[in-house]
C-alpha cells in the first residue's frame, strides 16, 4: 500500500500550522519589493504566499526573504529569488512534479538624467522648483538644424521668441500651432502679448486651433526637434510657469514616441486655420442642446509597448478622445499606490477610478491647486468622499498655481503631459499625454509629489467658495 500521499499530508498539514503565523511577515515585505521587482513574478510570489497550500514546502532558500524583520527596506530584485520554487519532502528531497515557475519580466531601462541633441545636452526630466526650464528649451531650439513643429498653448517669453527668431534667420522650418484665445483673446481687458504679435508679424508660418464647445481650447505644449527630439509636459511657454507656478517638462528622444507626437502634430496642423488679422476667428457653434459638435478624435499609434501590472498601455495617447479611459486603466491596474498631483479634476471616468482604487484599500493621495479647488465641485467632493486631499500654491505662499498634471502609480509608472483630469480636456480639448515606465522617472516623479505634498495643507470646509474664472 502507498502510503507516501497520506504521510505529506499530514507533513503538510503541521507544516502549514507552524508557517501560517509568518504570512503576517512575508506579505508586507514582499508588497515593499513589488516596486523593484518585475511584476508579473513579483505578483504570482505575493498570491503564492497568500493562497497556496504548497508554502510551507517550499525550499529554505525560497523563504529566506520571511524571516526579515517587517520594516526591512525594499529588496532589490538580483536578492530575490523567486524564479523558480521547488516543492520538498520534509527530508529535502525534491518531490516529482513540474516545477513552479513565475514568468521573468525584465525592468524598463533608466532614460537616465541627460540626453544628446546635436551636440547640447539636455535634461530630460525638469521640475520648476528646480530648474528654469525655459533655459532648455532655448538651448533645444538654438541647436535644431532643419525643422521645428510647435504646439503652444500661448507664448510670453522674450527668450523663447528670440531664438526661434535665430532658427528661422539661419534657415530652419518653423511651424507653430498656436491657441486661437492667445491670438485673439475672448477674456474683457485681454490683448496678445508682446511675443505673439510679433511672431505675426515676423511673418512665421503660423495657424490657429479652436477646441470644441463652448470653453473647449488647443491646450498643447510640446515641441518636435528635426523629427528627432520631442519636449512636453504641463509647462506653458509663459514668464509665469518659469517663475511663479509648480510645472514639470520632458525631453524624450525615442524614435516611436516622437513619430507619434509628430503624426498628431501634423493632423492638428490639418485641423488648424492659417493667422489671417483681417478676417474674425473661428466662431464657436452651439446647438439647442447648448452645446457644439463633437471634434473628431486624435489620431492615436494603436501601440502598447508600456506594461504596467500586466496591463498593456500606450507610450502616448492624445484628445479629443480617448485619454481618460486609459488613464483609468492603469489606475485599475495599480496594487499599491496613487499619487495625484493636479491643477484642475472633473472627470468623472478618472473620479470612478480614484474611488475604485481606495475602495480596494490602495494609499491614495492628492494634491490639487487652491486656486480650482475654491470653485469646483467635483474636487471638493474628493475631500468628502474621504480622499487625503492637500491644497497647494505655486513656488511660493500666494504666488502662482500648482499646474501640474501627473500620476505615480506603485512607483513604477508615470502619466504627465498638458492632459487636465477635466470633461473638456477629455472631449472639447486638444492635449497630450505621455506614459513613463523607466524607473529613473517614476522615481524622480514620485520625489516631485512628494516635495509638493510636504509644502501643500491639508483641505478644509473654507477652501471650496464660490464658482469664479479658470485658468488652463
């Protein structure tokens, strides 16, 4: 009679006694190395150790990682290891039987802190409560040999309008897409600027886009260098985003992302309407619904090359359209944690997904300007809903706005760009965003909000006042 099924049973069943009460151990420390670990191997680990009864038997090497203390710091992935797990009889010999083995997802390689470009080099990350960032984009431009594509929302930097005047005179294309409201202002008491008016009058090869709806706008801020280069981000082209207000920019240089953003560039570009003074601009429709026609939606690659948590997402995705839902998939797909830090939140795709993510017991903490929050509801009921919502200004108490728009999900993913969580940054407004996996970016993104969350205060009742005029 076999009698070796009975007896590891009952060698499993004591076994499974004694090592229950290190589950306590194990599962926390193996959530604080999810961040560095690839996370398909890293997931299969946490669930084995939760919900298999094969645990206690797993080899010694295998649970070396168990008899940390709790509060060990993250391990490294080259500690870990967890490629493979093999069953054993209580006398160590392996037992028969495949073994059990967990997929090896290679991390994403850092882009690292500089990246070439025609002989400058250029940051590629830049936060405005380190670094002037308009200074990049001068050196960008001045080292830019053949074309220039430009999406701004409004420019107001001499600088800036100074070297683009030098690109144009040694002979490089320019092409700017601008926001029609920035080249004939709708606001009481509001002119162009300086820098616009001669930029018309310069004679630079210029068109103006309108967004959809009634408030909907062309809300851009990106830049395609000789087809090789790509900078975008939540910063304006304006004095104010240097000076005064919480921003963050990118330069980037993979060949499929800048295509990208060149092929939605050049569909805009088809989109826009050539700057003509004499004749009045693009007057908004509106229907007896009282609102105006849907636009079309962006072109989008239709790749996914991102993986996060075993979700696959787009290096970029681009509105009208298509963004929010995207966005809310990778929130759904966080196991950890959501960090928020944005200028303006309507979106009720994005708000589910917030919800969602707390009711699963996620940290999820937010930072939003103080100037939006006074008059929009949808960011006050954050607070009500029991969100950890903290209020912040710009660089300095008073001055400026926090205008950035990202996401860190489980330290390992970022979404940034000029994309606002808004109804109208989803289907009335053209906008970007850019998804980072690189660890180095998620890493310095996480350090942003964390230095925005230190200097921001907690909400209160006083904060949210009455409905007032809105900055994008």
């Amino acid at each position: 009679m076999n009698t070796r099924g009975p007896r590891l049973s009952l060698v499993a069943g004591a076994l499974l006694a004694l090592v229950m009460p290190l589950r306590a151990q194990v599962r926390p420390v193996l959530m604080s190395a999810l961040s560095v670990m690839p996370s398909a191997a890293a997931v299969s680990a946490v669930q084995s150790v939760g919900a298999s009864a094969m645990a206690p038997l797993l080899a010694a090497p295998s649970l070396a990682i168990a008899v940390l203390p709790v509060d060990a710091s993250p391990i490294p992935v080259a500690a870990v290891s967890l490629s493979v797990l093999t069953a054993r009889s209580p006398d160590g010999a392996p037992l028969s039987g495949p073994e059990l083995a967990f997929p090896s997802t290679p991390l994403p390689a850092p882009r690292g802190d500089a990246l070439a470009f025609n002989g400058q080099s250029l940051p590629t990350r830049m936060d405005s409560d380190k670094t002037q960032i308009s200074q990049h984009l001068v050196r960008a431009i001045d080292a830019t040999q053949k074309t220039l594509d430009v999406a701004i929302y409004e420019l107001a930097i001499r600088e800036i309008h100074a070297a683009l005047q030098r690109a144009k005179a040694r002979g490089v294309r320019v092409r700017i897409v601008m926001d029609q409201s920035h080249v004939f202002p709708e606001k009481q008491g509001q002119s162009r600027t300086a820098e616009v008016q001669a930029l018309i009058d310069e004679g630079f090869d210029m068109k103006m886009l309108r967004g959809g709806d009634l408030h909907g706008i062309m809300h851009n801020k990106f830049a395609v260098f000789d087809g090789e280069l790509l900078e975008t981000g939540s910063y304006n082209w304006a004095r104010a985003a240097d000076v005064q207000h919480y921003e963050n920019a990118l330069f980037l240089s993979e060949t499929a992302r800048v295509a990208s953003y060149q092929n939605y560039w050049e569909w805009m570009w088809s989109q826009a309407r050539p700057i003509d003074l004499s004749r009045p601009p693009v007057a908004v429709v509106i229907g007896e619904d009282g609102h105006g026609p849907d636009l079309p939606p962006a072109p989008q690659d239709g790749e996914k090359p991102v993986e996060f948590n075993g979700v696959g997402l787009p290096a970029e995705s681009f509105t009208p359209q298509g963004t929010a839902v995207i966005i809310a998939s990778a929130i759904d797909a966080a196991r950890l944690e959501v960090l928020v830090a944005n200028f303006s939140f309507t979106n009720a795709t994005l708000i589910e997904a917030l919800k969602r993510a707390k009711d699963r017991g996620l940290e999820v903490r937010i930072v939003f300007d103080r100037y939006q929050y006074k008059f929009l509801k949808e960011m006050a009921d954050m607070r009500d809903l029991g969100f950890d919502v903290r209020l912040s200004d710009g660089k300095g108490p008073g001055r400026g706005v926090m205008h950035n728009k990202f996401v860190v999900l489980d330290s390992k993913l970022v979404e940034t760009g000029s994309f606002n969580w808004t109804t109208n940054g989803e289907r009335n407004n053209y906008e970007n965003a850019v998804f980072l996996d690189a660890p180095d970016d998620a890493a310095s993104y996480r350090s942003y909000f964390e230095r925005i969350w230190a200097r921001a205060r907690p909400a209160t009742d006083a904060d949210h006042t009455v409905p007032a005029g809105q900055i994008e």
